[in-house]
C-alpha cells in the first residue's frame, strides 16, 4: 500500500505552480473571451509579478514596468466604452481584478484606482474634451491618475469633507488636504472632490498644476508594493474647463467607489485562492510525525473551510457580475460581496499562515503579504462595518451612521 | 509577402503529464499551450508584419480544441488562421506533406516554425515540410531580419552565433529566439475571436494521412533519478571529494 508520504515523494502529489481552486467550476460560466483574458492575465502575473512582488514590498515601490505592461495589456478601465477603453464586460473586469489580487493586492488597488475611480468619473461625468483628452492615454497606461476623496478628518464620513473649491476670475482655486491617496505621487493627474459653495464636485487636477504636491506616505506594514501618499492643495490654481460638469453632490464619488469596491469583491477571492494554494502545497509537504501535516484531522478542517468560504465567495462575485452586466444591481448587494470577499480572505489568510507554522512569516511564502494587503482592503472602499450599516440601513430603513435621527 | 507559421498545440509546459495503456492520458491535460519554439517562429513573423507588412498566416492541424492555438496567435496579431482537421495520432510524413500542402494554398513566401514540438521533440516538421516543397531551410535559428524577399538569420553555433542570408521562398526553424512572445492585448483577443478560420480535412489537402512513414509505438515514463546520497560529519569529507573527483568527475 502507498503511504501519503510515498505519494509525495514519488511526485504524485503536484507541490509546483498556482493550481486556482475553482471547485464548483464557476470559471465554466464565462465566456471563452472572459477565459482568454483570465490566462493572459494570470501568466502576466505568474512571470512579471510573482518573481518580483517580494524585492518591490521590501523596496516599498510599485515597479513601473508593471504600469507599461498592464498598459500594454489593455486591461485599464476595463468596463468603459469608447475613448481607446477595453469595453469589457463587468465579469471581465472583475476576472482581471482576481487574477491581479492573486498577484498581490497593490498591483489590483493600481488597476481598480486608474479604472475605476479615475478613468470612470471622467468618462461618466466628464465633458467631451475631457473624455478626449485624459481617457484614451490612461486606458494604455501612459497617464496614471488618482482619486482624492478621503480626508485626514473625513474617512466614512466623506459629506463632511472641508477641502474647498473657489470660483476665482477664470479658474478655480483649491485649499485642503487628502490622505490615503493610492497611486499619488506617481499619478499624471487627481480627480479631486472638493465644496464650491457648500456642493462637493469633482475636478481634475494635474500634477504640475502651482500650488498642488503629493507626498507619499511611507512607513506601511500593508500594500508596500503600492504606492500611497497625501494631497496637498494650497491655493492650488486650475483652468475654469477642470470641473466636472457631469455631477454634483456624494453621488459623483460613490458612483465611482460602487464600481471598485465590486472589484474588490472579485480581487479578495485572488488573495484567498493564493492563500489556499500554498497552504494545502505546503501541508501535503511538511512532514510532522511522519506523515505530511495535511493527514491530520485539524489541517484537513482547515482547508475544507477555506475551501468552502472561497467558493461562495466566487459565486457571489459571479453573480453579482451578472447583475452589473444586466443592470439589475444595488449598491447594497455590493457592500454584502465587498465585505463577505474581503473578510472570508483575510480570515483565510490567517489561517493558511497558521497551517505555515514559523514558515508562514517568512516571504519566501505568499501567506504573510496577502494577509498584511487584505488588513487594508478590508479598511478601505468602505470599512467593513460601514458596509454591515449601508446594508442595516437597507433591512430596516433606519441609518445608523450618525447619531442623530 | 505572405510569411506562414506552423503551429502545435501541446500540452503545457506545467501540466501534469499520465501515461497509460503506452500513450498519454490527453483527458488529464488541464492545460494546451502554443509549444514554446513555435511562439518565437510566431513573434519573428509578427516582427516582419511590423518590418515589411508581411501578411502573417497561422497553420495547424490537430483536433478541434487546437483551434484554440490558432485564437492565441491571432490575438497577438496573426492575419490568417488555417486548421487542419485530424483527430488522433499522425505519423510525421503526413504531417509535413499536409502542412506543405497548405502553405502552397494561402501562397507563403516563407516558412517559419519551432525547431521542435515541446511533447514528441521529434524535430522533423520545418525541415520535413521543406523537403516536399524543394525550399532551402534554415536550422536553429534565433533571429530574422527580414526586407522584402531577402532574409538574414542569426543562427546560434557551437562556435558563437553565424548570420546567413536566405532569400525567399525558405523554411526557418526556431531555436530559443531573441524575442519571447508578445502579451496579447485584450483588444486583440476580442477581434481573435470574430476572425474567420480557413478549415481544411487531410481528404481536401488530398493527403493520405495513414501514409505517416512512421508510427509511435509505446511511450513510457522516463527512468526514475536515483535517490540522493546523504553525508554527514567532517570525517566524510574524503569519501565527498574521491566521490565527486572519480565518479561525478565535477572537481
């Protein structure tokens, strides 16, 4: 009779290459084009981001190599129509955020920033010159924008906001600050929320526009191969053609946040598949009590859950791309896949590092990285109790936000 | 100029290969890919698309799900797509002499293909197709550079690298080129889809495919390595260097 341990070491047991867990065959619902794009992009990050992820999160850099070739790919603003975007449908969109996340969450949050809270504002409420303009080199990756809504005051209560636009001859001047800004520093230009007369719109702002710098914020334990920094506006002068004119009000900005945060619902299954991947890898590898870890009853639990948790979350993302592709979404069946895909992730994430054992924290392994990214995701685009308040508010009508009534 | 590249899909290069019953278990492929040489006989025909304005023709033949290969090559940017219909085996004979059928068809000035397949690595198939078509071909090649009619290849040799100068018609086989394939952008792979494939059976190219010349008969594992050999302690450490001097011959 073969032992576990002879199956291994005979090479029966595959130890090598990303092996996507997709057990209830959910990939078989996409279209043949959704399939091609899903292994152009998986090899594009099994050879130019795996080999390189860990040196460029130690370095704390996003490789610019990585902007050139997701350009070249012509993933960008993927959804988007017309002006040199791909037109893709929302499962695409989503299938390309997966397979970025399964990379690592930072070179996702890069591709969700420049779709969908840069290039999608301009496309949807910007004016036809600035369509012209702005969308057709960002979809290729030569002009990298940013989204500026979060201030160091206002995070889930962005309405509040005191950054402030003034109509000054023919132009406007801004004053404020952004924090928490993904893509800032390397970004061409910012779409910029800010209050002209009390009523938050949306502006775009260049990167050599007087008055306007973007320092990035160093010193992160999360997203390292990311790059985040602040807005800083200080009588910051633009031309009067730089506004919006497409939207006023909260509107503008969660428009653009519906369309990432459901990027994020199909990113998170990435990391976790990640993670599962090398946490059943390394347990059918590690011996203990000679026998590989994976023949012992509390491991074997282990991956069954995570197993389980990530095949109801690629079920929620798939159908909730059916639902944007057929239009027939709200935002509140967003915030449940946002926050169910970013939780179950970061969960399954720290417990792959546990099936890892001491192994887990080294970088040699995924686990560590993805768990520290997700510790962000799951903050971001809506914290993960923000979103259990937007769908409280949907059960019972009744918002818990604020205090007040 | 017309330049066709014949290509094979095998299995990939990561899947997991089975054998039984003396041939390979094809249902356990999770994974078909373009093989490796013919993606740089692909590239370097895409390069004379952008030199010359080549018209670049993709050829296979292999069942259907080959016709995948052909959607692969046109989404980096492939003009033409031809498949060849054969379900099953095919001995190297009919291969080429159906291959060489359909490059006179579409009117190719040029040939280009990898040096060999990543799973029989029989290595007949560009010389083979420029047999029957009486063209001079260019073996080992790592580099072309292309005007019209005219071709300099560089060739990698025991002793550097050769250039020689071909001109059309001719055959090229690929070695490891100097270029990998391009990313495919998914623009291109939204118009792959929609492009026409020029369908072909061995009966329309009026090949025989029994006429195969030569037949596989059994295919088995490789032998297995030998296990390792462990040492331990300083005091080994002349049985370590004897063994690596007189039997690995390493030192």
């Amino acid at each position: 009779m073969r032992t576990l341990k002879g199956l291994y070491l005979s090479g029966c047991i595959d130890i090598m290459g990303y092996e996507a867990l997709d057990f209830y065959d959910v990939d078989s619902l996409l279209t043949d084009e959704e399939r091609m794009i899903r292994d152009v992009v998986r090899d594009w990050v099994d050879s130019s981001v795996i080999p390189k992820i860990e040196n460029a999160c130690r370095e704390g850099v996003f490789l610019d190599e990585w902007r050139q070739e997701i350009g070249s790919m012509g993933i960008l603003g993927a959804p988007l129509k017309g002006y040199g975007c791909p037109g893709l449908s929302y499962t695409a969109y989503g299938v390309i955020c997966r397979e970025l996340e399964r990379g690592d969450s930072g070179i996702r949050s890069f591709a969700s920033v420049q779709g969908s809270l840069a290039m999608y504002p301009i496309w949807d409420f910007g004016s036809e010159e600035q369509k012209e303009r702005y969308l057709p080199k960002m979809a290729t990756g030569e002009l990298i924008g940013c989204f500026g809504l979060t201030e160091p005051d206002y995070g889930s209560n962005p309405g509040d906001m005191v950054t402030k636009a003034v109509e000054d001859g023919d132009g406007f001047v801004l004053n404020g600050a952004k924090m928490w800004i993904t893509n800032g520093t390397i970004a061409d230009l910012a779409i910029v929320w800010a209050k002209l007369d009390g009523v938050i719109r949306g502006f775009i702002v260049e990167k050599d526009d007087p008055g306007f710098s973007a320092p990035e914020m160093k010193g992160k334990h999360s997203l390292k191969a990311s790059v985040t920094s602040e807005l800083v506006f200080q009588d910051c002068r633009i031309p009067k053609d730089r506004i919006l004119p497409g939207v006023k009000g909260l509107r503008g900005p969660f428009s653009c946040l519906n369309n990432a945060r459901y990027g994020i619902s199909w990113g998170a299954v990435g990391s976790a598949q990640a993670c599962y991947d090398s946490a059943r890898s390394y347990a059918m590898s590690r011996i203990q009590f000679d026998h590989p870890i994976a023949a012992y009853q509390l491991i074997q639990n282990k991956l069954a859950w995570m197993l389980r948790e990530i095949t109801k979350a690629q079920l929620l993302a798939y159908h909730l791309g059916e639902k944007k592709d057929s239009g027939t979404w709200i935002p509140e069946h967003i915030s449940l896949a946002k926050m169910n895909n970013v939780d179950i992730a970061l969960e399954i994430a720290r417990v792959s590092r546990d099936i890892h054992g001491a192994n887990g924290i080294l970088d040699e392994y995924p686990v560590m990285r993805h768990m520290a990214n997700l510790e962000s995701v799951k903050t971001y685009e809506g914290t993960h109790d923000i979103h259990n308040l937007i769908l409280g508010r949907h059960i019972t009508g009744i918002q818990a936000f604020t205090r007040e009534a | 100029m017309k330049a066709a590249v014949l290509i094979k899909q095998v299995p990939d290069t990561t899947a997991k290969i089975d054998i039984s019953g003396g041939e390979v278990d094809e249902s356990g492929i999770a994974k078909w890919s373009i093989s490796p040489y013919d993606e740089y006989a692909l590239e370097s025909a895409l390069q004379m698309q952008k030199d010359v304005g080549a018209t670049v023709v993709a050829i296979t033949l292999g069942p259907d799900r080959a016709s995948k290969s052909l959607v692969d090559a046109a989404a980096v940017g492939a003009d033409e797509l031809v498949h060849i219909s054969h379900e099953g085996a095919i001995g190297s004979f009919a291969l080429q002499t159906a291959l060489a059928e359909a490059v006179k068809r579409v009117g190719a000035d040029v040939v280009l293909a990898g040096k060999q397949a990543a799973d029989t690595n029989a290595g007949s198939t560009a010389s083979g197709v420029a047999k029957i078509l009486n063209w001079p071909c260019v073996g080992l090649v790592s580099k072309i550079d292309a005007s019209e009619g005219e071709f300099e290849a560089t060739r990698s040799t025991v002793a550097g690298l050769e250039r020689v100068s071909v001109s059309s018609p001719c055959v090229f086989a690929f070695d490891k080129g100097e270029d990998k394939l391009r990313i495919p952008n998914v623009r291109g792979i939204m118009m792959a889809k929609k492009k026409p494939v020029q369908k072909h059976t061995m009966a329309d190219l009026e090949v025989d495919a029994s006429n195969g010349g030569i037949t596989e008969s059994s295919v088995t594992y490789p032998p297995q390595k030998p296990p390792g050999q462990k040492f331990e302690g300083a005091s080994s450490a002349p049985e370590v260097v004897s063994r690596l001097r007189d039997e690995a011959n390493v030192i």
